[in-house]
C-alpha cells in the first residue's frame, strides 16, 4: 500500500525552512505526476506488478543495482532506513518519492527498453543506484 505523500506541516517545520521549500516543489512535482498517471490505477489488469525491495542505510542503497524485466510493470518498495528524510529519484524512469526516515514507499516505473536505469537519493546525490534491465 502507498505511503501517503502529504507530509503534515509539522514534520516540514521539523526539517527546516530550506528543505522545507525544497520539499515543497518536489512534493507538488510528484503529486502533478500522480495526478497525470491516475486514470491508468483504476484499470483492472492481468499484467501483475514485479516488486522489488531496495533500502537506504548509511546513505547507499542496497542492493545498489537492481534486475528487471523489460516491458512489465515494476513496483519498488523503498524502505529508507537512515534518520533523514531521502528522495528517491531517476530521470530515466521518470519518478520521484520523498522517502521519510523510517519510512517506506513505493514507486511504480515501466522501464519499455533494455537498460542501465539511474536511480539518486535527490537530497544526496553521493546515494545512487541502478535498475538494470537486460
Ligand atoms: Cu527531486
């Protein structure tokens, strides 16, 4: 089940006015993204996601690469084990997700082609990881 993606005024307070705006942008960008991908969720369909578990410890993923098939659904289940509030990012794939310390969300991506996907902790660049797609 998705984490709900409003975080309370509270916890933005809590992390700080500059993050707070940060935050902010990259929550409004992801709720405009939901948005445009909802009229697909109500779809009954029998193309069943693949889930895939990644954690954030001591500011790397791991595992840090990550196997899919081309072509499917992928759900990943990101589990952010740090004490700081992550986001989980990739261009490619299109995505992005605050990721609350202690927190865990998922992030549905459909990587179409064979590939090396980039994934990044937004909030820490040094944090990245690949969704390797043969
Ligand atoms: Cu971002």
């Amino acid at each position: 089940m998705p984490a709900p993606a409003v975080m309370t005024e509270e916890k933005l307070t809590r992390i700080g006015p500059r993050m707070n705006r940060r935050i902010g942008l990259h929550l409004l960008a992801s709720i405009l993204f939901v948005s445009a991908a909802m009229p697909g969720l109500g779809v009954a369909s029998a193309d069943e996601p693949v889930t895939l578990s990644i954690a954030i410890k001591d500011q790397k993923f791991e595992p840090a690469e990550l196997h899919a098939p081309a072509g499917k659904q992928i759900a990943i289940r990101v589990k952010n084990l740090g004490a700081i509030v992550s986001e989980f990012e990739s261009s490619a794939l299109h995505v992005e997700k605050i990721v609350p310390a202690g927190g865990e969300v998922v992030v549905y991506v459909r990587p179409q082609q064979p590939g090396r996907y980039n994934f990044f902790d937004d909030f820490h660049h040094d944090t990245q990881g690949f969704l390797v797609v043969p």
